[in-house]
C-alpha cells in the first residue's frame, strides 16, 4: 500500500490527503484511498483510469516510462 508520506517523497502533494496530483508535470493523479493512478487535466479534473498500483517504486516506473525522471 502506498502512504502519504511515500508520496510527498516523490514530488506528489494534496489538498484533501485522498488525491494527490504530481505537482511537476499536474498529468497525472493518485487517488490513496483506491491506489490507482489517473490521467489528470486541470480543466476537466480526473481522466481515464491508469491502473490500480499499491507499491511506490512501481508508481516510480510508471512515471518515469511516461514522463521521464522524477529528479
């Protein structure tokens, strides 16, 4: 199960504690209650489902393989 605190690690912030938005590209969103990862648009709000992950160094590679490194 992914934390909070894993989260934050990773550049990943929330306004409610449930869904924490990547604050560096705000593409996509992680929803902590469900552990699935969203597409994200700052208009529309939560997109198409990405995937249900509950382990953070997989949620690393996911984004990485989208979006390049996190650093």
């Amino acid at each position: 199960m992914i934390t909070k605190e894993q989260l934050e690690t990773i550049e990943f912030h929330s306004t409610d504690n449930i869904e924490y938005y990547d604050c560096g590209s705000w593409e996509v969103m992680f929803n902590i209650k469900t552990q699935t990862l969203y597409e994200h648009c700052e208009v529309n709000g939560v997109g198409e489902e990405l995937g249900r992950i509950t382990n953070i160094n997989t949620l690393i590679e996911i984004y990485e393989l989208m979006f390049g490194s996190l650093e």
